[in-house]
C-alpha cells in the first residue's frame, strides 16, 4: 500500500518550503555514516535542494570499519563533504570526566552521538546551514536515538517513516543498493540494531502500521520501551507560573 514515489515527492516539497520559510539559500549538513538513513536522507536534500546546497560530515571515532559506505554515498551524490575525527575530542571528556566520577556504560555509548552532533552544529554554523535529523519513525518509537545526539536537528525528513518505507524511497531516489540494505549498526557497540533492540524492524514497522506481532513477549519489549522513551520525542518540560503573564 506505500506509495514510495509519491511520497518522495511529497517529501521533497515538504523540505523546499521548510528551507523557503526557515532560512532561503541555506544548505542542508547532515551526518554521514553510509547506512540507509543518512543516505536515503542526503539524497532526498539533494533531489530537493540540489546537490550544491548538501554538506555530509563523517565523524569517525578514531578507525571505522565501514567508512568506506559513507564515501561511496557523498561521491556518489557528489556533495560537499567533510571528514572530522572526533577521537580526541571524545577521548579529552573521557580522560577528564573520568577524573571526578566513574562513567557508566551507556554514558559511553551516547558520549559519541552527542559529539557529532555539537560537531555537525558547528559545521552548520559556520556554512550557512540547517541540520538535518535522520531518524525515522522506526527508531523514534522506540527510542533508539540518543537525545541531543543523533535525534538532535532543525528538520526531520523521516520521523513518521518506518526502515521499510525509508528503504523504498531510497530505491525509488537511485540510492545505492548496498547502502540502502547494509545491515543498521550503532556505530558504538560493534553490535546491529536489531542486536541491540532484541527484535527486527520488519517486526517493528508490522507493529506499528497494524498493530499485529506474533511474538508476545517482543510486543511487550517494544510497548515497553515505547512508554518509556516518550519523553525523548516531547519538548524540554517547563515550568508556567499561575500569576504572571507575558505581554505581547
């Protein structure tokens, strides 16, 4: 029933008019790691911005295994890239936090995220630029994402897309194949997605567009970490007092 071409275009005009009305001329930065998600993402900027307006950063943590995955897909669109190492940066907070207070695990893990993302800001900053957000609704409804890391951005192309329609729009953008199918990894942990999450998108984005799982036991999983992960798609709570107004 997903109508990937049709849905593309409508993407694309989606993100023309956020540019035309949240900043003319600017271009779109995003990250770069070579999976399906940075990659269908750059494309679809390209078909709507032009390829001259997209800017890819890689940020490698020291050596990366599959980075030869994020140059294949800048050359491939032939956009502007940038490679920055964030190692010494990483390995600074580490060697300094590390001084005061023992670091937990998964400090560790979103540690990385959050770097690349301050980096991405800086890049964007200083290029005239809006950055872009690569999650999809996969992701986002489970809470796979580190928050202010990768589920950082000014606009978010896939967040109400699961992997298999984020998938078919990449076929439908000309995408490399190898890039649109490479198993999702963390990045961190050496481990996949589906690894970490303990069940398959395919049962994920089932679930979430009909609401059928046959394994009980994954359901309960993904209900559970969807209550628990709300927060990460919700603003920042604020506090309203009952006596004071703002003028306007």
């Amino acid at each position: 029933m997903f109508d990937a071409v049709k849905i593309k275009d409508e993407c694309v005009a989606w993100i023309r008019k956020f540019f035309e009305e949240n900043g003319p001329g600017c271009n779109a930065v995003l990250g770069i790691s070579g999976g399906k998600d940075s990659s269908v993402a750059a494309a679809i900027c390209v078909e709507a911005l032009g390829k001259d307006r997209v800017i890819g950063v890689l940020m490698p943590n020291g050596e990366q295994s599959d980075i030869d995955a994020a140059y294949k897909l800048v050359n491939h669109l032939g956009i502007e890239y940038y490679v920055i190492n964030i190692k010494e940066a990483f390995d600074g907070i580490i060697k300094s936090i590390s001084e005061e207070i023992e670091l937990s695990n998964q400090t560790m893990v979103n540690l990385a995220p959050r770097i690349r993302m301050s980096t991405l800001y800086a890049v964007s900053q200083s290029k005239n630029g809006r950055v872009v957000n690569t999650c999809n609704l996969s992701e986002d409804w489970v809470g796979y994402s580190t928050r202010y890391g990768d589920a950082a951005g000014d606009f978010s192309p896939f967040c109400n897309l699961t992997v298999a329609e984020v998938k078919a729009i990449g076929k439908v953008l000309g995408v490399p194949e190898d890039l649109v199918e490479k198993a999702p990894s963390d990045g961190l942990t050496g481990k996949t997605d589906e690894d970490n999450l303990g069940f398959t998108y395919a049962e994920l984005d089932k679930y979430i567009r009909t609401g059928e799982i046959e394994d009980l036991e994954k359901k309960a999983l993904i209900d559970d970490k969807h209550a628990k992960n709300l927060f990460k798609l919700q603003l920042m709570p604020g506090f309203k007092p009952s006596t004071l107004e703002v003028a306007i």
